[in-house]
C-alpha cells in the first residue's frame, strides 16, 4: 500500500494517510477521511510502499480552486466563531479563554480550544453553540505550551518559538536540566513566552547529563598534583574543575585543573576514565 504522511499544522503531527493512486508531492494540499469528517491537511512525507499495522484513511483528492475557496470561507466563520463564543462564554459567567476555533472542510465539525485555570463546566455554553452552528461542536482544553505553539512568537533569544518553528510535539522538560547546566533558576531566565520551563533546555541535556556523570561531585575531595582540596566548580564545557585548597591559618585559594590531571572517588576518577 502506498501511505503518505499528511500534516494538518504548519509543525503539526504527521499522520499516515492511504495515498489513493494519486501522485502526491511534498507540500501538496490535499482533502481527506477523518473519523471526524473530512479536512484539508498538507502532504509532509511523499508516498512510500508499507503495509500499516492500523486501518489508515485514504487521500480523496488534491485540492481545487473551489476547495481552496471553501477553506478560506470556513477560516472566516471560524474568525466569528471566537468572537461569538467569547460573548456566551463571558454571559455564562465562565472563567476561560478562547484561542481558536476550527471548522473540519465539510463543516461538519467546529472545534474550539481554550485554556482555563481550573475545570470548565461547558455544557450550557455547548448547547447554546450547537443551537446557533447546527453542527457537531467540540471544546478542547490546552495548556500554556500549546497555546503558545498555536499563537506563535518571539522567544527569550530573539528567535521564533521552537514550538511554533519546528517542534512537532511537545517533550518533557524538568528543572534539573536547568541544574545540569548550571544556570540560575530564576524562573524569568529559564522560562518561556508560554511561562513554562523553556523547551531548549532539552537539547543538549543527554550531552551535560554524560559530562556531568563523569566529574567530581561538587564540595566533595578531590586529589591533585598540589595535593586534596575540595571541588567547588565544574565548568563542563572547558572540562575543568575548581578546587579551593584551605591554609592552616584558614586562608584559602582555588586553582583550576583540567579533568584528567585529578582524582576522585565516586567511581569515575581519570584512571578508570582512561
């Protein structure tokens, strides 16, 4: 069977689609079989030979200039939707904010994301928009990462969002990556436009979290060629480490030594390096 992968975002998921017999290149816009109904998407990955493991949808066709028109008209009445659905949103007395709303291409489905703070009883406000839309309407709550890949934007480093740019899914990024590489935990200097921990710091994690793995641990002895002092820094990108050696009148000094000229004793001292 020849599957191609469709994306429906700009940095969406891609998603296996039956290619139909049609001839499909990359960036070609499509119309396809969703259990949700039929949507536009966009070919990311030209058709390859594979038997899928799961049922898989099929292309209908490429898109038309009538296609085009349609899609342009459901962007528009998706543009009043948001507008509208603030107006119930704001007369029901509920606490949420609308991001966008959606019409699948044969408008057979409206989508509508939204964050909030804590849970949203939505009914009323679902009953009310099917009675004016006449159509299977679907809300959808997202997070501040999401939200931000939606929006898009500038980052801290002047630089389009990574979740906007290219990141087509969201990874798990924790505080100790910020520890890993020494930077300081002040939440404005490693948090991004959505107020979450900044998705960069994952990149170079597995490289720091190595480097890490095979220095001193920090206030711990160490010996060197001057003789034991105490490892006070690790500079992981020079590979060195700072060790402050205390006089007996409590003077102390702090000399820096490249990695393999110390030893230390949690089980990766520079002979078992070597």
């Amino acid at each position: 069977m020849q599957i191609v992968g469709i994306k429906f975002k700009p940095v969406g998921e891609i998603y296996d689609f039956n290619a139909n017999g049609l001839n499909l290149k990359k960036n070609d816009g499509v119309i396809v079989d969703t259990v949700n109904g039929l949507y536009y998407g966009i070919v990311a990955v030209e058709a390859v030979e594979k038997e899928p493991q799961n049922e898989v949808k099929k292309v209908l066709r490429k898109v038309t200039e009538k296609d085009l028109a349609q899609i342009k008209q459901n962007e528009e009445k998706a543009k009043k939707v948001v507008a509208e659905t603030k107006k119930l949103a704001s007369k029901l007395g509920l606490s949420m904010k609308l991001v966008d709303a959606e019409y699948s291409f044969d408008t057979a489905k409206l989508s509508i994301t939204y964050t909030a703070e804590d849970r949203v009883d939505f009914r009323e406000l679902v009953k009310q928009l099917a009675s004016i839309y006449k159509t299977r309407i679907e809300l959808r709550q997202i997070g501040a990462r999401d939200e931000a890949k939606h929006l898009g934007g500038l980052g801290p480093c002047g630089r389009p969002l990574c979740c906007a740019n290219h990141l087509r899914e969201l990874g798990k990024v924790s505080l100790k990556m910020a520890k890993n590489q020494g930077l300081s935990l002040n939440p404005t200097g490693i948090s991004g436009a959505c107020g979450r921990l900044m998705c960069c710091l994952a990149y170079e994690d597995s490289d720091y979290a190595k480097a890490l793995s095979q220095m001193p641990k920090l206030n711990s002895k160490v010996q060197t060629p001057d003789g034991e002092g105490i490892d006070v820094y690790n500079n992981i990108l020079k590979n060195q480490v700072s060790v402050k050696f205390v006089g007996e009148d409590g003077t102390y000094k702090i000399v820096d030594y490249a990695l393999g000229e110390i030893k230390f004793g949690n089980g990766n001292d520079r002979e078992k390096r070597n």
